[in-house]
C-alpha cells in the first residue's frame, strides 16, 4: 500500500503524487504522474510495472515544486528518492 495524494489543477487535470517502497534498496521513492484523472494515473503507473498502486486518500499531497517538476516534464512522470 502506498500513501500519496493528488491536486486538481484549473485544467480540470490531476497530478497525483505516490510515495513506493524502492525496489533496489531500503526507504522510500517519491513518484508523480500527470494525468487527465486519477484513475488515468494510477493507470499510466501500473502501466510501468507498479502493479499494486491504489490511491486512498489525500495524506501527502503533491508540493508546488513537485507539481512545477512534473508539468515540465514531457512525459509526465517522474521519481525521486524521499530525503
């Protein structure tokens, strides 16, 4: 189970923002999606391979730099390693 949470932007568009146990190693990755919705989103992630994604909630939402980082990118994806 992951915690995240997710922002209506004034696009009707969502970012959703997750935070996953890493595959490789101990802690925690921070990954966002850009989406129309958030059932497009937590598609677009088990698209990827992360097969157990479900989104309960809003707990963390995504930050403003986070929000910025995401939108900038073409993709639409990203991931960082938590602090």
């Amino acid at each position: 189970m992951a915690d995240g949470g997710f922002v209506r932007l004034p696009d009707s568009s969502v970012v959703v923002a997750m935070s996953l146990p890493r595959p490789e190693g101990p802690g925690r990755m921070r990954v966002l999606v850009h989406a129309q919705n958030r059932a497009r989103a937590l598609t677009r992630l088990r698209n990827l391979g992360l097969r157990s994604v479900y989104l309960r909630g809003n707990a963390s939402p995504p930050t403003p730099d986070e929000i910025t980082a995401v939108l900038h990118h073409p993709e639409g994806v990203l991931w960082r390693i938590n602090p």
